[in-house]
C-alpha cells in the first residue's frame, strides 16, 4: 500500500511538467521544473551527494534535460490532441510541489536507510552463516545423520522417562527389554546406540549400563553398526565401574551376539584388553576371569576361522 501510494506521487510529480507543456507553458518553464526534480533529489535521498560534490552539476544538468523532456512531452500532445486550454504555470508548480511534499511523508530517508542498512547486515550474516554450514558440511558431510530427528527425540525422550522409573542398581533385564525394543522401529541405530551409550556414561548406573549393553548386544543392531565397535564401548563402561554383575550380563550377551553373527567379533574388545581385565580381576572373581579368557579364544577363533575362508 506504501509503495503505491509513493508511486502515485512519484506519477502525479511527473505529470506536473507534462500538464505545464500541454497547456501552454513557454519553455522557460523548464527553470522551475528543472529545481524541483533536483530538490527531489535533496529530500528523498539520505546523501545526496556521498560521492563528492563533483556530481553536482551533472544532476543539475541532467534534471534540465529531464524537465525538457517532460515539458516537451506536454507541448507534442498539445499539437497531437488540439489542446486549446491553458493553466497558469504556478498551478502545475503547486502540483509539483505537493506531490514532493506527498513523497516526503511516504518515504522518510533516514528510516528507510536504517531498514536497510538493517537487511543489509541481516543477509550479510545469513551469507557468513551459510559459508560456516557449507565449510563444516564441506568437513563433515554426515553431519546431520548424527542427530535425532523431531519423532528420534521425542521416542527418545519417552523411553529415557520410562527407564528412569526403574531402579537404578537393580532393574531386571525384561523390564529394559521392554522398553528397549520397540525403539528398533523408531530411532535409527547409530542415533540409539550413541544415546543410550553416552547415557550411561552420564548417568553411572548399573541400569542404564545394562541398558546400553542391551542394545549394543542385539543381533539387528550390531549387524546395521559392525565396525563401530559398541560392544567394546559398553565393555569399558563396564570395567571402568568395576560392575561384575553387568560384566555377567556382557559375557553371556557376547557368546549369544556370536553365535548368531560371527562377524560381530569385531566390535568386541580386542583379546589383549580381554586378557589384561581377565588377569585383574581373577583374585577375586576366577569364574569371571575364566569366562574372560574362554571369550578372548572364541575371538581368536572366529578370526582365524574367517581368516582361512577369505
């Protein structure tokens, strides 16, 4: 709506030298005209002249021209059309004057240069920004894979509620297995297991270790993640905790993960690790220790076997 209301301003200015032509004006006129078009220019620009006062007898001149033009436009319809009426020169000057006056109020400069100074630095940092996300996606192209969408989270967000209403040192294994489950439909592996790995970090709880070991441990998963080793990240949380009831849980899950996905072996801890822990704990826990080093052989095992087939 402004910007018609200025256009209709800007035509009515227009029309005042043109209205001054077909009514009879002498050339002269074009004096006048011409002084109003350079005070457009001094009203309705912030700088007129940021350039340097040098083009200021170039804008005289030209707005002569164009007052010329405007004037001369006027006369041609004049012959064109028979036009035998006249108006006094100071009558189309008023028009003039008032719809530069019309302009001012519609268009205020210094607003104006402030808006757009404003949208101006608005899309200079929407560009840097832009730069910024093209460089990191540049470095890292699968950036967005590795955080939960909308329904992730907010599946996420459920199933951490639905946990945390179970004891924290003492949670039974079908309880989480519930919970855990259908969270293989909603969430993506990687997003699943990163959650519930780094939960367990943050939390420090047997239950959400069990947790993580769950999920790390199960057939679909650890197929869709072989390489990324979770199982060995669910080991060092374990071991780091010193929780050998968890550690149960680990070897009993690892042998099952094996038997029905061989190639799993690699997302194991490595046979050095399991050995190393295998020899702390034996003082205290020798069925634990033993179960340690039967794993660390069935690794070997398994290794060599696929080794020979390939």
């Amino acid at each position: 709506m402004k910007r018609w209301r200025l256009g209709l301003a800007g035509a009515m200015f227009y029309a005042a030298p043109i209205g001054a032509g077909a009514t009879g004006a002498a050339y002269v006129a074009v004096v006048p005209f011409a002084g109003l078009f350079f005070l457009w220019v001094l009203i309705m620009r912030t700088e007129p002249f940021r350039d340097g006062m040098a083009f200021v007898l170039p804008t005289i001149m030209l707005h002569f021209a164009l007052a010329s033009m405007c004037l001369g436009l006027g006369v041609m319809l004049r012959a064109l059309f028979g036009i035998e009426a006249t108006a006094p020169l100071a009558a189309w000057l008023v028009m003039g004057l008032g719809a530069l006056a019309l302009g001012r109020v519609l268009w205020q400069p210094k607003k104006e240069a402030e808006t757009e100074a404003f949208v101006e630095a608005a899309l200079k940092t929407l560009n840097e920004f832009a730069d910024d996300a093209e460089e990191i996606l540049d470095q890292d192209p699968d950036l967005p894979l590795k955080h939960p969408t909308g329904s992730e989270a907010a599946a996420l967000a459920v199933a951490y509620g639905e946990i945390d209403a179970l004891p924290a040192e003492a949670a039974s294994e079908a309880a989480l297995r519930d919970i855990l489950l259908p969270l293989d439909g909603e969430v993506r592996a990687s997003i699943l297991l990163d959650a519930f790995l780094n939960r367990a970090e943050r939390t420090g709880t047997r239950r959400d270790r069990h947790a993580a070991l769950l999920l790390a441990s199960d057939g679909g998963l650890a197929w869709q993640e072989i390489g990324a080793g979770r199982m060995a990240q669910a080991f060092d949380q374990i071991v780091a905790a010193a929780d050998t009831v968890t550690l149960a849980h680990f070897l009993r899950l690892a042998s099952d993960l094996l038997d029905g996905f061989p190639t799993t072996h690699a997302d194991m801890p490595s046979v050095t690790r399991l050995l190393d822990i295998a020899g702390q704990i034996a003082p205290g826990h020798e069925e634990l220790s033993d179960a340690l080093v039967s794993l660390a052989q069935r690794i070997e095992d398994i290794e060599r076997d696929l080794s020979d087939d390939g």
